[in-house]
C-alpha cells in the first residue's frame, strides 16, 4: 500500500514540475561575458562601455561582467585569473601588452573558455578571435595623408605609444614603410611615450629644442598629440609645426574636437568596436563560423570632415540614449509579466493538485485491494520455488563435493610421479660425469618445472583444505628477522639477475614472535613471488619489519615498484581465482587468498595499498596470549646460514655458461621474442653455439629489433603489449628492418590464427608444441634464402635504379640509395651520415641493413661506385684522369689513382690506353 502511495504521488510530482518548468525549460540558455579592458582614457572606455551594454540590452540572456584594470598589467592578470575561476563562457580581452598577458590568455583557452583578443594581440594562436582597428593601416593613413599634402622636403618626429605594445609596433611599422618610399618626408627623430601626453613633453623640449625646421610631429595616440600642441604651443611653434594623431574620439579632448579646434591638423579614426564585439561573442557562442583575424574600418579625419563625423557621433550617441530608456521600459514590463505569469501558474497547479488527489483517493482504495490478492498469489508461488532451490542446492552440493574430492585425490596421485622425477633429476645434477653444459641446463630446465607444478599443486591441496577449514596452526618462537632473512636469500639471486634494488630492514633484530613457519613461508613466497613476477627489470622490492614499541603488533612490509593494482580493484585481490584487469601473466589466481586465509589463522591480518606499485602488509601479534595451547608448538629457533633449504625454483638461472664467441668469427644474429621464461633459456641454450642470440621479452621487441637488426626473429603471438602480429607487421612495414625474415611461434593453430600471421608478413609460423629440429632447419632454409636475394642484389645492383620495377622494400631501398649517390657523386665531402641522414634512419642501422642486404661495407659500397663510374668516363670520355677524379668525388687525383689501382689492379692511365 505504501508503494502505490509512493508511485501515484511521483506521478503528481512530475506532472506539476513539468507545469511549473515548462517555462524555465523553453527559456534560452543563459550566458556570461567576461571583458578585461585596459586602462583607456575616459572617452574611450565610455565610448567603448557604452556601446557593448547598448548591444548586450539586446540579449536578456547573456550578462556582461567588466572589470577594468587601470592600465595596470599585473591586475589586469589578477582580473582574468578571477573570470577564470568564475567560468565564464566567453572571456573578451584588451591587453595592455602582448607578452605578458600572453601566458594567462592561453590558461583560459587552454581550459576551454574561447577568448575574443580586441584591440592588441598577443603573441601566438591560442584565441579564438581577434577584433580591432587595423593599426598598420593606421601607420600607412598618417603617411600617405603627409605625403599628399606636399611635395617639398618635410621633417617628421614620430611620438611612439608603449614600448613592447602591438599598436605601438604595427603603427609605427606602416607609417615608416610609407615614410621610407617617399622621397620628400623624413622622419628625423622617434620619441618613446606611454600612451600618455605627460610621458613625452620633457623629451619633445629636448627635440625641438636641438632640431630646427621640424614640420609634422605623429603621435600614436590623440593624448599624446595634445601633449604635443603643447608643448608647441609653448615653444611659439604652433603655426609652424603640423600634429596629427590617432583614436579620432568624439567629445572634450577627443581626437575630433582637437581637430576642430585646429590643435591637430587630423586626426586617424581608431574605432573601438564595442558593439561588434559583443556580436563575435554571440557568433562564436552560437557555434557560427567566425574569422581569426575582424579588423575595423579606419579613416583619416581632418577640417574637411571632422564637423560630419562629430554630428554622426551625436546622433548615435542620441540613439542609444533613446534606445537605453526604451529598454528599461521593455524590462519593467517583463517584470511585470513574469509576475502574472507566475501566479497563473500557481492556480492552475493547485487546480490539477487537488483534482489528481480527489482521482488518487478514489483509485488507491481499488488498487489495494486488487495488490493483496497478487501479493498472496506470488507468497505461494514463491514458497514452492524455495522449496525447489533447497532441493537443487543439496544435489549441486553432492555433486560438487564428489569433483572436489575426485579433484583433491588427483592431485595427490600427481604428487607421488612428481616426487619420483624431481628425485632422479637431482641425481642426475649430482652426477659428476656428466660435463655438458647444455644437458646440464636442460635437466635443469625439466627440475624447475617439475617444481613448479608440485608447488601449484600444493597451492590447490592447500586451497582445498582452506575451504573445508582442515588447516591446524602450529605455531612456535621464532626469531622474525632471522626467519625473514633466510627467504630473502632464496630470492637474491634472481634480484641480482634482474638488476632488482632488493633489500630487507628491521629496527628491531632480537624480535621473536610466534608463527607457524610452514605457513608463514608460503606467505612470504606468494608475496615475494607475485612482486617479482610484477616488477620489471632494474625495479625496487623491499621487506622492511617495523615493531611498533607502543602496541602488542609487528608489522611487516612488502613493498614493489611494478604495476601495482587498479584502485577499483584492491578490495578483490585476497578473493580466490581473482586476477587484475592489468594482469596479464599467468596465474592461477589462488596465492593471495591462500595467505590471507593463513595470516588470519594467525589472528593476524593483511592489508593491500597500491601507489607507484603496490604494498603489502601484514599485523601479527607479538606475544602467544592470542593462541590456544594446542596451536603452539615447540621447534629450534632459526640458525642463520649462508645456504638454505628453500628453493626457488621460479628463478633458478641456468647452469651452463655460452660458448665464447672467437675473436674475429663473425656469426648470425638471432632475436627471439617471447614472454615465458623458460622457453626463453631454452631456445638461447640451443641456438648459442651457431648464433649470436638477443632476448626480449615482448615489452621491448620492436627497440630491440631497431637497436641490433638481427639476421632472424623467432616472435612468440601472446605477448604483453603488443602482440606478435602487430610487431612482425610494424617490423615488415619499417625500412630499417623490412629485409629480416620472421618465424611467429605460437600455440594459436587455428585457420584465423595462420591467416593472420601471413597477413602481418611473417615468413614462417610454426605452432607449439613444435620439433626443434623443425625450426632449427626452417632458419638454416630462412638465412640461406635471405644469401641468394643478397647475390641477387649484389649482382644487379647498377640496374637498381626504376622503383616502379620492383615490389620489396629492400629493392626500392637500394635503389633510393643508389639514387642519392649518383646525385652527389662529384661531392668529396658527402658521408655515410649524410647518407644515412637523407634516408632518415642512423648510422649504424643504414650500416647493418646495407651488410645484411648486400655484404659489403657501405663506405665500400659508396667508393665501388664512383670508381664503376669513374671506369665508365675513362672509356667514354676525353677528361682528364684530373677531372675525372674530382667529377667522382675524389679529394685528389693521387687518392683516385691509388684506389682504382687497388680495385682493378690498373693505374687510370694504363686502363685508358688498353
């Protein structure tokens, strides 16, 4: 009954907040514009004010925030940052210079706010727009209206604005390229101002005082040319010197009345584009295409016209008086609507409300009885159901406990042949009579394998009696550093091998706690085993004890640099068969739970933290008062040797050592790619004394490939990473190693699978389990087949030289090769870093894939042809021997005449007369 309730007052809900929010939801979005301005004059900034909120009264739904920065850079820095944080959708910005207000302008960008540059740029791209009059035209109006007022000799100060502002530098760059290509105006000195007419008065004294005959001063701005007229005006030289300026602003001491008044000969219309400002805004808010660059009309404004455009600028000023009250009347009668508007809304919901409650009652009543008749039908349908899953769940419990136990009695019949065969492998090991390094690294390959498998199994027998809660703790005093020691050994040497940082700390060497150490040494192992498995070579792993004085607990930590685990993931770690969404090794996925199960037996607990790799920690008790006295035991204590029992046979290096390469024996080069370790040391151990042989292990198979150019690679398919497929076909498809055969080895024998590997370009796939001899010959047949395609080449080389011909890399390679040389074969200086430079690949990889393709030195290669087209020339030609040398690209002739006669056993001289 309460869930109908529930269910029939939603429906009321949403109908009255779609009444109520029809409104809301029609209304245009709402939109905030932030504008940082500079520090303008007052007529300006009014002028510029005005017209942008003229504008925005057009558009009820965007507000217009301005915060003016008074010409000062680090608070107009501080505005953008607060308009920033504001998120406002459009950020409009004037910037009182380009460098500094650059950094800001691209954060606000970059955070996605599109900025709208008005007036002056900033240094790079990253705005959306730009508004502005254009100031190198300003530069070129003032110009070319001086130069057509005369054509006598004319002298010129420049008035400069703000140094380092875009104004001041594209002003004045279009009013000099104007100056500069008019004979008769000269400008004679250049003053440096700040926008201001105070900033240029001392130096103007300065000028006019040491220059005589000067005829027109160009200041930036209109301030600073009325600083100008008077300082002029001061000096009796307001007849004779001519000022024209720039903004051209209506108003007192605008650029227009000055104009007017004749204390400016003119004046250049800067026009401060307020309004279209706004405009690009909403363009751009809109998603409307909008220009990088909107630039704004300009015109020169002097007697003849100034009276025209001041009465223009007072009739628009007029207009948007007008149409300012106009929109405050529009406001009031908005206010008013939205009012009324409201208050119907507020009647005909209490209307519907009471309507909808009246038609509630009356339906609730049937529905509750219509609900009490299904509840009482499924109560029966469910009981029936419980019934049947009781019944299903104690045969599904029959069932499984028979597979379990046929599970568990398997395993221990495996236990006993592998018992049997780790037996005769030691003896073996320990039989002197066998000296052979390589079937000594096989009977050792086969003892740590078998090892293997018998501690999984015990894993699985140990799992089994965790879940029956067969497990009976035997704990006994044990001295925890010695105890912790002892493994640490059995994992030194792999830690070694690896380059691993593996180190073991306590702050406290006497601790003895009690701990059953059969157990605990599982523990340890799964932890050490999994940080090991996990951490890439040259890593860190580390095992620090931390007896914590002030409480009864010792901690103990395990600490890796690997992968570490997924944060979403770390609650499920400890859960059995659970493996990470970044695991991709194999695993059985029982070892953690095992030893969360044996560290509770201990009353104790394990936590898990995963940050740059992940940490371990298991809380033991330091004291017995937490065991019952059945669980404890008595054993010796722990004696610190040099060699333990323990074995780890997951990282038993192989015993034999490679057969040392003779010095001057020049071998091919194998690269094998694969993941399983074993399989590694196997093929290495097999191949080492017919082939110099690289290992990667999948994660770097590519650099590797890059880093050696081997003769062959053997590439395993399932590899982290990418898979064997992606490398063959990124090695096939790349210059520096298209010419290597690839032999994929994997277990995948399927027709997809075989497909393809033939697709990524491999020349061989093989699938396991596979017959050495099988692959040991497919190399033999892969490299002398890679000899014949090298006689090939080395035979036809001179005819290598039309792409279209041919349909391999290495055929297209060798002609681009060929190509580039003839190209510079007059060139004595040109290298094999040259060489290798315009190919776009190395020294030494243009030098190992020119051996592997054609068996010569490419220094070799290079001298062979210039003396093949040096022969040519002495058949053909009437050069001298002279010439010939130095067309060929031989320092010297003496040089040229020793190396042909080295290579044809004929000096120049006498093979031109033969």
């Amino acid at each position: 009954m309460i869930k109908i309730r529930k269910f029939y007052f939603l429906k009321l809900f949403i109908l009255i907040n779609f009444l109520f929010g029809c409104s809301n939801n029609s209304e245009i979005k709402k939109y905030t514009i932030g504008f940082s301005q500079t520090g303008f004059n007052d007529e300006w900034r009014k002028s510029m004010n005005e017209a942008m909120e003229i504008q925005i009264g057009f558009y009820p739904n965007v507000n217009l925030q301005i915060l003016d920065s008074k010409d000062d850079i680090d608070k107009q820095i501080k505005d953008i940052e607060q308009l920033i944080s504001e998120k406002v959708d459009i950020l409009i910005v004037s910037p009182i210079k380009s460098k500094p207000i650059t950094p800001i302008v691209e954060k606000a960008f970059k955070k996605g706010i599109p900025v709208l540059v008005v007036d002056r740029k900033i240094d790079g791209d990253n705005y959306r727009a730009y508004l502005g009059g254009d100031n190198y035209q300003v530069g070129n109006n003032a110009a070319n209206y001086l130069a057509a007022l005369t054509r006598n000799p004319k002298s010129i100060i420049e008035i400069k604005g703000l140094k380092g502002s875009s104004p001041a530098l594209e002003r004045s760059s279009g009013f000099n390229d104007i100056i500069d290509t008019t004979p008769n105006l000269k400008v004679v000195k250049t003053i440096e101002g700040n926008w201001e007419s105070y900033s240029i008065k001392d130096n103007l004294r300065h000028v006019l005082d040491s220059l005589k005959d000067i005829d027109y001063i160009f200041a930036h701005n209109d301030r600073m040319a009325l600083g100008a007229f008077e300082v002029t005006k001061e000096k009796k030289l307001e007849n004779k010197v001519k000022i024209i300026g720039v903004d051209g602003l209506n108003g007192p001491n605008g650029g227009i009345q000055l104009v007017k008044e004749k204390k400016l000969l003119a004046t250049i219309l800067y026009p401060t584009g307020g309004d279209e400002a706004i405009r690009l805004a909403l363009k751009i808010l809109n998603g409307e295409p909008v220009a990088k660059n909107n630039i704004l009309s300009t015109i020169v404004i002097d007697s003849r016209n100034a009276d025209i455009m001041s009465n223009q600028f007072d009739k628009i000023n007029q207009h948007q008086h007008d149409i300012e009250r106009q929109q405050e009347k529009i406001k009031q009668q908005e206010k008013t609507y939205t009012t009324q508007n409201n208050a119907l809304k507020l009647l005909l919901g209490l209307l519907i409300l009471s309507v909808l409650l009246i038609a509630y009652s009356i339906y609730s009543g049937y529905n509750i009885r219509k609900k009490k008749r299904e509840l009482e039908l499924r109560n029966k349908k469910i009981t029936i159901q419980r019934n049947q899953i009781k019944k299903i769940a104690e045969e599904v419990k029959i069932s499984n406990d028979a597979k379990v136990n046929f599970f568990t009695g398997l395993s221990h019949e495996f236990k006993t042949p592998i018992t049997l065969i780790l037996s005769s492998i030691e003896s073996l090991k320990e039989n002197k009579v066998i000296r052979d390094n390589k079937l000594l690294n096989e009977i050792n390959l086969i003892f740590n394998n078998s090892k293997r498998l018998l501690r999984l199994i015990n894993q699985l027998l140990d799992f089994r009696k965790i879940e029956d809660r067969k497990f009976n703790l035997k704990a006994s005093k044990t001295n925890l550093s010695k105890f912790s020691k002892k493994i640490f050994k059995d994992f030194e040497r792999e830690a070694q091998k690896r380059n691993i940082k593996f180190s073991i700390k306590t702050n406290n060497e006497d601790l003895s706690i009690y701990l059953d150490r059969n157990l605990m040494d599982k523990v340890y192992f799964n932890l050490l085993s999994n940080a090991f498995k996990f951490t890439p070579n040259n890593g860190t792993i580390s095992i620090e004890i931390i007896d914590d004085l002030n409480t009864n607990f010792v901690k103990i930590h395990f600490k890796d640099s690997g992968i570490g685990i997924p944060k979403q993931e770390l609650q499920k770690v400890f859960k059995a068969f659970f493996q990470g969404s970044n695991n991709n090794k194999t695993s059985s996925g029982i070892g953690l739970h095992l030893s969360k199960e044996f560290v509770e037996l201990h009353k104790g607990s394990i936590d898990v933290i995963s940050k740059h790799g992940a940490e371990f920690i298991i809380t033991l008790y330091k004291d017995n008062v937490h065991l019952n006295s059945d669980e404890i035991i008595f054993e010796p204590d722990i004696i610190d040797e040099s060699i333990t029992d323990l074995n780890i046979e997951d990282y038993e290096d192989d015993s034999f050592s490679e057969k040392p390469l003779l010095q001057g024996e020049e071998r091919y080069s194998i690269l094998i790619i694969e993941d399983n370790l074993d399989l590694i040391k196997y093929l290495k151990g097999k191949f080492s004394s017919d082939y110099v042989v690289y290992v990667s292990d999948g994660s770097d198979g590519i650099e590797k490939a890059l880093e050696f150019i081997p003769d062959i690679i053997i590439c395993d398919v399932n590899l982290p990473g990418k898979s064997g497929f992606e490398i063959c076909k990124t090695l096939k498809t790349d210059l520096r190693t298209s010419h290597i055969p690839n032999i994929i080895l994997t277990a995948l024998n399927n027709k997809e699978s075989y497909i393809k590997g033939l697709e990524s370009g491999t020349d061989l796939y093989l699938t396991k389990p596979f017959s050495f001899a099988i692959l040991s010959q497919s190399v033999k047949t892969l490299l002398y087949n890679r000899e014949k395609l090298r006689y090939y080449y080395i035979n036809n080389v001179h005819t290598i030289d039309a792409p279209e011909r041919f349909g391999t890399f290495e055929q297209d390679f060798i002609s681009k090769v060929n190509e580039l040389i003839t190209e510079n074969l007059d060139n004595s200086r040109f290298s094999v870093e040259q060489l290798a430079s315009s190919l776009d690949i190395s020294r030494i990889q243009l030098y190992r894939k020119i051996k592997a393709i054609l068996g010569v030195n490419i220094s070799d290669y290079i001298q062979n042809i210039r003396l093949e087209k040096a022969k040519i020339l002495l058949q053909e030609s009437s050069l001298t021997i002279s010439e010939i040398a130095y067309s060929t690209g031989f320092s010297s002739p003496n040089y040229f005449s020793t190396s042909f006669k080295n290579k044809y056993n004929k000096s120049p001289k006498a093979y031109r007369e033969e």
